[in-house]
C-alpha cells in the first residue's frame, strides 16, 4: 500500500513539472508577440510565413539603405524592420507605377528611333580682316610728313597709291656731294662710293638715278600703299616727324576675309581643319559664299562655352566687310544613321546623362546613356540604348536632378495616386529634443505610413524655424518626406492650437 502510494506521488510530481514547462513556454511566446516568425523554402530562399512571398531582405523605413537578413527590431527606431518581397522590384528590376497615376502625371513615352541626320552642322560667327594679309606702311628716315594722302582710318586704298609725302632735310648734303664730285671730274671709284652712302641713308636708287639724269637735289619722298585695301590703321598726321621704322599706316585687304564662328562645345570634336563652308548672309539668305576651315584656335570660350573656329572667305567682289554677321554650314551633304530620342527625355545630372526606360512588364528603369549632339528637337545617343526602346518623354514626370532617380522613383512606387504630388502626414508627440537641424518627438502612431509609435528625429526646413517650440512641449505636427529623410512643415504647440 505505501509502494502505490509513492508511485502516484512521483507520476504527479512528473506531470506537474511538465505542466509548468509548457506553461512557461507559451507565456514566452505570450510575452513576445511582436517576434515574427519565419519560413524557409526549400531551396533556402526566405519566404513571409503570412502571405508565402519570397523576401529578399528586411530594412528600417527611415534607413532603406541597411539591409538585414533576418526580421527583428530596428537597431536605428524603436520600429520592427520590414521586408522587401522580391515581386516588389527591391532589386535594380525598375519600378511599377499604376496606369491611372501615369495618368494623372502626364506620362508620355517615345521610341529611340533611327534618323538620317546630316554630318554637316551650323555655326554663327561674324568676319573679320585677314591678318595675314596686313601690310605695314614704315618711315626708314627722319623726316616731316609733308602732304597725308591716306587721312582717315578705314578708308579704300588701291596698290601704289600715295599714302603720304616725306620732307627729309638730311638727304640734301649728300645729293650735294654727289654732284659736286660728278662735276669735280672724279673717278667712277669716288662717286661709286658716294652713291652707297646715299643708298645707306635710304634714299631710292629712282631718286639717284634720277639725280644722275636732272642733276636737280631732291629731299622729298612719297611713300605708297603696298597693297590694295583699307587703311586699318592711321599713325600720323600732317606735319607731324617720324623717325626710322616708324609706322604710319597699315594696310588691310579685303579678299580674302576670315570668318571666325562660334562652335558649341558639344561639336567641339567634330571640327577639322581643310572642312568645307558654306556661308549666308545674315542680311540677305540667298547669297552664298564659299570656304574652308583654317584653323581651329585653341581654348574655350568661358562665357559661352564655345570654341573658335577661323574660315577663310571668298570675297572677290569685296560685297563683304569685315563685322557682318553670318551663318555658315560645316561640312559635307552627306547624312549618317543615328539613333535619336526626345531631348526632353535625356536627365543631365552633372556626372551622367539618365534615360527612362519602360521594360517590358511595364516597369520604368533608371538607364545611364552616353549622348552626342543635338538634331532639332531630338538628341543623338551613343550609347545604353537600342533601337525600339521606350522612354519616358514627359517633361512633368521628369525632374532635372539625381534626386529623380534617387528619390522621386521610390516614392512613385509606393504612394497612392493621388497623393504622389505632395504627400504631409501629421500626428502628435512630445519634443524630447530640438537642435538647429532637427527636432526629435515621442510621437504616435501614423496609420498612412504604417508607422506603431516611436521616438524619432525630423529635419527643420531652416535654422529658426519653430524657434517656440521648447523641449517637453506636446505639439500636432506635420512633415512629408524629403531627399534627406523626413522634414517638418507645421509645428503646433498644443496649447496654442486650442
């Protein structure tokens, strides 16, 4: 009878220990209801226990960039990490975006397409004096201008025409000399040697020659034009003295005049020298004046960001002057393949050119192309694209900056339609604490983000923003999303709201 009795004593000791194992094992699990749990496939992918999805990883909302590979609490917000299923595109497989949005944005799409785009290119430029067609018009004496023919800068002159009359005192004692000896009956050596002196002194062997035949002193010379053109430059005056190497006058022409336009920086590599031109004149589009390429000057212009170019042109009839403007083709007839879309459809960041590709599922990718030069409306593209690809060509849905591609996108994807233009959540909390950049808030739950409550910080749109807001204050707050997380835009302190 005690044998029995002891036994059921231990079988009810055993069965009392089983019990308050079971039971501290479901109050565990009672007391941590927040631990999700999680399945594995059985080729190792992790799947979502609650709708079978695969996960590709788990994130923090406010640090999407940390990825984690187990679900868990956020080391960054009192928040549990949420997954990224692989049917959501975390990967770079672009995004969705549903049609009734693209709607209401505005989004139009074009195909990269082939054109025949002409090789050859415009420019604008205006004419100028060939340099090297100048010529200078020099005293090689002292002396007096005695009459100035040439009195007026940019006036015609032809070749040979007078340009101005010297007085030069010092030519009259060596002409004496000469004669003196001529009629002292001196030998050809002694006057041989006169005339060199007088060649030394740069009197023109016409004035000894004729100084031989008149046997009269002459002491004036006029010098002339060496060339036919206009007088660029005017130095002197009547009456004025000039001394050896003196320049008075230099001497422009006119055929042929250089054109030197403005080539953009983008055609920049393009431009070789011997290249044919065509130019019109401003003034007048029907009459065309033929020439090539020169020489390209070296160096960009700052203002304009475009490089020089300098053309030779014809002007044998001389209708043209140097300042018109005009407008020169660059270049063969001949035309090239190229591959074209929409100019409103390239993103220039800064360090790349963006492009909007829609797949083939309908999802908008990010793609990095490589651009040439623009053909009216459209601009060439080198490379990252392929004939018959969509892009997105609607100037709405585009933003000029990097934050497109790194901001706009993702918000696109996950925000309703009709919210995706400006989206402000508010809630209340209590300032724990404010700094000039930001404030943190004890806050409660946002229900359009998914958000339970936390402790968190919110950007400040600037420095003094807020300044009334202290910390311990309870407020009603409102903020929106921005490229360097989330910013306040209404800040209430409760007791001034009511």
């Amino acid at each position: 009878m005690n044998t029995l009795q002891i036994t059921r004593a231990v079988l009810l000791m055993f069965a009392a220990a089983a019990l308050l194992g079971a039971g501290y094992v479901a109050g565990t699990r009672r007391a941590n209801p927040d631990a999700p749990a999680l399945a594995v496939a059985s080729g190792g992918d992790k799947v979502d226990p609650k709708t079978g999805r695969k996960v590709l990883y788990w994130h923090d909302p406010m640090s999407p960039n940390q990825h984690f590979d187990k679900p868990g609490k956020s080391p960054f917000m009192d928040m549990q990490l949420e997954p990224v299923f692989a049917d959501e595109g975390g990967g770079s497989t672009g995004i969705k975006i549903d049609a009734g949005l693209q709607q209401n944005l505005g989004i139009r799409y074009a195909t990269a397409r082939r054109v025949n785009v002409a090789t050859s290119f415009e420019a604008v430029g205006a004419t100028q004096f060939d340099e090297s067609l100048t010529d200078v018009v020099q005293s090689r004496v002292t002396g007096y201008i005695d009459r100035l023919y040439a009195n007026a800068p940019m006036q015609r002159v032809s070749k040979g025409a007078p340009i101005a009359s010297l007085f030069v005192p010092d030519w009259l004692a060596p002409q004496e000399e000469y004669l003196a000896l001529k009629r002292s009956g001196m030998d050809d050596s002694m006057l041989a040697a006169s005339r060199a002196r007088m060649r030394a002194l740069s009197i023109p062997d016409g004035l000894v020659a004729s100084l031989d035949h008149t046997g009269k002193v002459q002491t004036h010379v006029t010098l002339t034009a060496p060339s036919s053109g206009v007088v660029s430059e005017l130095n002197v005056r009547d009456g004025a003295m000039v001394a050896p190497g003196q320049t008075l006058a230099r001497i422009a022409g006119l055929n042929p005049l250089w054109l030197v336009v403005e080539i953009p920086e983008t055609m920049a590599l393009q431009v070789r020298t011997g290249m044919s031109v065509d130019a019109v004149f401003a003034g007048d589009a029907t009459r065309h004046f033929s020439g090539h390429i020169r020489e390209i000057l070296p160096g960009i212009t700052a203002s304009s960001r475009t490089l020089q170019a300098r053309l030779s042109i014809d002007n044998q009839d001389q209708q043209l002057t140097p300042g018109m403007l005009m407008r020169a083709r660059i270049g063969g007839a001949t035309t090239a393949s190229r591959l074209v879309v929409p100019s409103e459809s390239v993103i220039a960041t800064g360090k790349r050119s963006v492009v909007i590709v829609k797949q083939a599922d309908g999802r908008l990718q990010p793609v990095a192309v490589t651009t040439g030069s623009d053909t009216g409306s459209d601009t060439e593209v080198l490379s990252g694209l392929t004939e018959g690809e969509q892009v997105v060509a609607s100037g709405q849905f585009l933003i000029d900056s990097e934050a497109s591609l790194k901001s706009v996108l993702p918000r696109l994807e996950s925000a309703p339609a009709s919210d995706v233009a400006a989206q402000v959540y508010e809630t209340t909390g209590k300032v724990e604490a404010v700094t000039g950049h930001d404030i943190t808030l004890s806050h409660q739950p946002v229900a359009a983000l998914g958000w339970g409550a936390m402790t968190m910080s919110f950007g400040k749109p600037s420095a003094p923003a807020f300044s009334d807001v202290k910390t311990g204050d309870t407020v009603h707050f409102h903020f929106r999303q921005s490229d360097d997380g989330y910013e306040l835009t209404k800040v209430e302190r409760m007791e001034a709201a009511k």
